[in-house]
C-alpha cells in the first residue's frame, strides 16, 4: 500500500452495513473450574485460518423464515437466535435444550450442511426441538473497518453445568480439533505466542477470567453480569503485546484506514507505530487507547514516510509528548529523536522487538520482529495490494526483502493495511512468487517488441484484466526501472528496449 500515485484519481471505497453475525460461548463445570469450548479453524478458512475461535456463523436469509418457530428473551433478534441455533446444529451437532443439549441425527445435519433451507424444514416438522431460554446475549462488537465488508457480532453463552459433551469431528467443515479449556489457560497458551486466538474471543476470554474471579467461579453470576453490562469499546489486541487502532487515512482502495499499532510490554513501555491521523477524531481513538493501556508510552514510530503513515505532527505532540523514533530516510521527512538501523534491539518492558530496515517499497522502510511476529509496515497487506513506487521504490530490494521475513518464520504478520495475516510463511511466498512472475512478464513484453509503457504494461497484466490500468502501468514502470538498474533493459527517449536491441 503507498499513496494514491500522482494523476490517478481511484474512487474510494464504498461500505455498506455491517452484516449480522453470531457466535457461542459453550461452558460447562470442569474438574478446575469453569471451562469454555473453542475449535481450532481449518487452515483452508478465508478467515482466520488456523485460529482458536468460538463456532459461529453469518446471520443467512433463511434463518428469518425460522423465527416463528424459535424466540428468546436474550434481547436480541430472533433471527440472531435462529442463527446460532443453525451453526450449533451444522458444527456441533447439537441444539440447545434448555440448558442441555440435544443430538441432531447425522442425516439431518448433513442436509443442513448441504442447504440451510433445510433447517427451516427440520424445525417445522419437529424433527429438531430446540428450547432457547438459557441462551443469553452477552456480548456485541462491529468488526474493525479494514475492508468494504464488516460484521455485526452477537455473542451468546450457555452453559451446560457438567455435561461431558465433546463434538465430534465428523461432517465438520469448518473446525480441524475441539478443546475444553479455561478461559485464563487460554489466554496464558495464547501469550507465549504458542497459538492464534481471534481478537474478539481474546478480549471476550479475558473479561469471562476476570468476571468469574468476581463471582468466585460461578458462571451463570459471571453471564448474566456480563448480559447486564455489555461493555463498551475494547482493545482489538492481534497478539501479546500488539494492539491495533485502525485510523482513517487516504491510502491506496480498497483500503481506507492505516493501522495505528501499540508495541511493546501490555502493562509496560510500549511504542505507537504510524499514528496517521489527520483528523482530531482519530486522534481521540488513539488517545483512548493510550489512555487504555496500562503500560507508558515512551515514543511514537514511523516504518516509513508515506503521507497514509505519517500524521499532522502537531497534532500528535499536543496528544502525545514523547520522542519521535524512525530511519535515517525518514529523518528527512519527520524530526526524529531516534534513528533507527538494522538490528537494534528495542527493550519495551519484557518484551524485546528487533528492528528491521526493509527497503524496496520506500527507502528506510522499518519492519518490527519478537516472537509474537512481524509489524510489516507496508511490505504486505490484509487487504489490497502493495505499490512499489517508481521513484523512490526498487522491485528487486522489494523481492529481497520479502524473502529475508519469510527466512525469520514469523508467528504472525500485521499489516499496515487490513487485517492480521495468519498464515504468514504463505502469504509471503504467494507475494515473492507474484511479483517473480511479473517481473519477468515486464521484461518478457520488452524482449517480445514492446516499447511503450502502456503496450508493455497491456502484456504484462494480461493475466490480470481487472488491474487499474494507471496502477498496472505504474508498476510496470517500476519493474522497468529495477530492470535497468540490473543493465537488462534500456530507455532510449520513451521507448523501453532489451539492453544492447536497437
């Protein structure tokens, strides 16, 4: 991602309403204390593949058709009820029964699974009876605005004392393992960066640990304190020690927000990374998180000096009078405390991140490592693309660089733009692939005859009909530019040509 290149005028991105979605918070009685059922997501999921989540689903259609059928007193919309009825009955296999539950016949999920519809039919002929009424709405969050479509969560609870239930893996399609576990275990596994847990399940755990040690262990007390309160605005934490503030921007669609991270030690030193704002709203969000965060603030950091990275820097000394920490390159653009080079160690609290100095997308571009993953500044994004800048950007560095992260096997990667990368090992060899590819479509189209940017570009991006094609020529000249620095290619007036080829 990089701003909008000069001339383009791209339209920015439209988002509508926040689709309904829902979840459940499954506890029973353990041996130790109360314990929650979480399922580990298949690594094929687009969303958050290889996560520890709670089984859930999108509110469909046809789950209006069943609300004469199934109500509540939860507070929320049947059809919300409907829904989370329907993902038990298709990932569990169960529905609830009060608070029990009941087995749904394996014939009749697999239809279910097959067509949702079927579901209506099931219920209508009493093949699946369902009863509600323990079913209690504890909690709601909107999805963080990183791409066109966000979501609309409504979390549920029930809790079925000490059943022994456990669901099987049979006709599952979403979920590779189930475990009962307790909240604060969890949590603790999740810390040491041993597993990925989504961010809302993460916060959503840590208000189950911290309302139960209030109650003494009760969960019925712990939900129906959590159903009274619904609390407000929470962090949306990516990982131990990383928390991110999507921050209104004008960066590259369909992205329209930069993410603002918080670094460091959660109840120790930490960093702001690339606090963008421009707008004293965005500022408020990150003075609340600040404000939030029970560590200190020692500085504020720009991976690079990109407008969509950087903020009004007088706003951000009235908020926040810290030092100013950055690259040598980016220096140049904004007064910095500190320079940064490759290899320091920043010490935040226990937690120890090594800077790493990434160039190819923007000179001086910073990258963060520890063990909980990679802050990648602009080198990937959650969503959209990544620009390499002919100007001051060098594909081939770009490509390097890309190969030097995926060699450190990060944990996690969190981008500037979008959401956290999961899989980071295989996103980054898709992107080193990708850009191999048309690296040498580029200089293919030059050796095939072509001598213009737009008819080299036209070749180039042939696989690719629905690129920009302002965008497509852009990095086509940017891949021309690398060529030339590499004395494959030449420029002779406005005419590319193979080095040497008249």
């Amino acid at each position: 991602m990089s701003e909008v290149p000069e001339g383009l005028n791209l339209a920015p991105p439209t988002r509508g309403m926040p689709r309904p979605s829902v979840t459940l918070t499954l506890t029973r009685d353990g041996v130790e204390g109360v314990e929650v059922l979480l399922g580990r997501r298949s690594e094929t999921m687009r969303a958050f593949p290889g996560y520890w989540a709670f089984p859930g689903g999108g509110v469909s259609r046809s789950d209006k058709e069943v609300e004469r059928f199934i109500s509540n007193n939860s507070g929320a919309q049947d059809s919300a009820i409907v829904a989370v009825v329907r993902e038990m009955s298709e990932e569990l296999g169960v529905v609830p029964t009060g608070n029990a539950l009941q087995s749904v016949r394996p014939e009749i999920r697999a239809n279910i699974l097959a067509d949702k519809k079927a579901f209506l039919a099931a219920i209508s002929s009493e093949k699946i009876v369902t009863d509600t009424s323990c079913l209690r709405h504890i909690s709601s969050r909107t999805t963080p605005p990183f791409g066109p479509v966000q979501f609309e969560n409504t979390f549920f609870h029930l809790h079925i004392g000490n059943d022994d239930f456990t669901p099987s893996l049979e006709l599952q399609t979403e979920f590779t393992a189930f475990e009962w576990m307790k909240p604060r275990d969890m949590i603790q596994r999740w810390s040491q960066h041993e597993i990925r847990v989504a961010p809302p399940v993460v916060t959503l755990l840590m208000e189950l640990d911290r309302t139960l040690k209030r109650f003494e262990g009760d969960m019925i007390q712990t939900a129906e304190d959590l159903q009274r309160r619904q609390p407000g605005r929470r962090s949306i934490l990516f990982a131990h020690g990383v928390e991110v503030v999507p921050v209104k921007t004008a960066t590259l669609p369909p992205a329209d927000h930069t993410n603002a991270y918080l670094v460091g030690d959660p109840e120790g030193e930490f960093v702001l990374v690339d606090p963008a704002c421009h707008m004293r709203e965005g500022m408020e969000e990150l003075a609340e998180a600040v404000d939030r965060h029970k560590g200190e603030l020692v500085a504020l950091l720009f991976t690079h000096s990109h407008g969509d990275h950087i903020g009004d820097m007088d706003l951000l000394r009235e908020a926040f009078d810290v030092p100013i920490w950055g690259s040598e390159y980016t220096s140049q653009t904004v007064r910095c405390d500190r320079i940064l080079s490759d290899g320091d160690m920043l010490q935040l609290g226990n937690q120890e991140w090594t800077v790493l100095i990434t160039p190819g997308h923007h000179p001086g571009h910073v990258c963060l490592s520890s063990p909980a993953g990679i802050v990648a500044g602009d080198m990937v994004a959650g969503i959209g693309t990544i620009l390499i800048p002919p100007g001051t950007g060098n594909m081939d560095v770009y490509i390097e660089q890309l190969e030097r992260l995926r060699e450190l096997k990060p944990h996690l990667l969190f981008p500037s733009h979008g959401p956290v990368i999961p899989l980071p090992e295989r996103t980054l060899s898709y992107y080193i692939k990708h850009r191999k590819q048309r690296h040498q479509k580029v200089l293919e189209a030059v050796e095939f005859g072509h001598k213009t940017i737009s008819a080299i570009a036209s070749m180039a991006y042939s696989d690719s009909p629905d690129a920009h094609p302002g965008l497509a020529q852009d990095q086509t000249l940017a891949h021309l530019l690398s060529h030339q620095r590499m004395g494959l290619v030449e420029q002779q007036s406005n005419e590319w040509n193979r080095r040497g080829v008249e």
